[in-house]
C-alpha cells in the first residue's frame, strides 16, 4: 500500500474491508486516488467511512454531505410527474382530434403515446388514400 500523508490508516482498512464485504473491492487503478480523497477528510476520515457503510454507499463522501443520488431527487421526481401529466393532457386531446379513446387507468405514457401516434398515422395514410382515390376518378 503506497504511504499517503494524513491518511487514517484504521478508516481506510475499514472502508477496504466493507468494499471487500460487499464484493465490490477497490480497482488498483482508483486505490491512490482513494485514499488521497479519504486523507482530505482530515480528521473526519472515520465518521466519513462510518456513514458510508450505514447508508450502503459504494464512495466515501466528506460527513455531512450527501451522496450523488442514482435516484432521482424528490423534487426533479415531481417535476418528471408533473411533466408526464402535462404530455398525458396533450396526447389526449390529439386522440379526440383523430377520434380515439382517452387512456385507460393502466396504461403507461409511453403505451398511450404509441397508440395516439399510430393512430393518427392511420388517420393520415387514409385521408392521403382518399386523395389519391379523388384524383384518380377526376
């Protein structure tokens, strides 16, 4: 293990050992930058690998701070519905235009959109067959 000035030699075998616990071992290639990250903490290092391991967290973060999420936050979460519910709104009134149903309870955005869309590519393919029907016998 290469020597890393301020390191906290005891938080550093306990992050490695939860890594290994986990099955997810520190890459050789990331062990330096690691360990220089963990020595920033100063003398916070072991509260750091602490809260890491309560919260399950594959990184160690400076105490206090949160951990990047995967999941989204509560609020970009909201927005995302509150979008979602905006497209449903719109998608229905083009179904109506071109004379489809509303969503079912069950359905998922993505379902509806494909039918809408499908159906109003129906809708014009039939009405540029009628055209062409027109012309032909004009």
């Amino acid at each position: 293990m290469k020597e890393v000035f301020g390191l906290d030699e005891a938080a550093w075998k306990t992050w490695v050992a939860y890594r290994k616990k986990r099955k997810k071992p520190l890459p050789e290639a990331s062990m330096e930058a690691a360990m220089k990250r963990l020595a920033s903490f100063g003398d916070q290092q072991m509260e750091a690998v602490l809260t890491s391991i309560a919260n399950g967290w594959q990184g160690v973060f400076p105490p206090g701070k949160k951990a990047p999420s995967v999941v989204r936050s509560e609020e970009k979460a909201k927005r995302q519905v509150e979008a979602d519910k905006r497209e449903m709104e719109a998608l229905t009134m083009r179904a109506q235009k071109v004379g489809y149903r509303t969503p079912l309870a069950d359905e998922t955005l993505a379902d509806y959109r494909y039918r809408v869309e499908r159906r109003e590519r129906d809708v014009r393919d039939e009405e540029y067959r009628k055209g062409l029907e027109r012309r032909a016998h004009a």
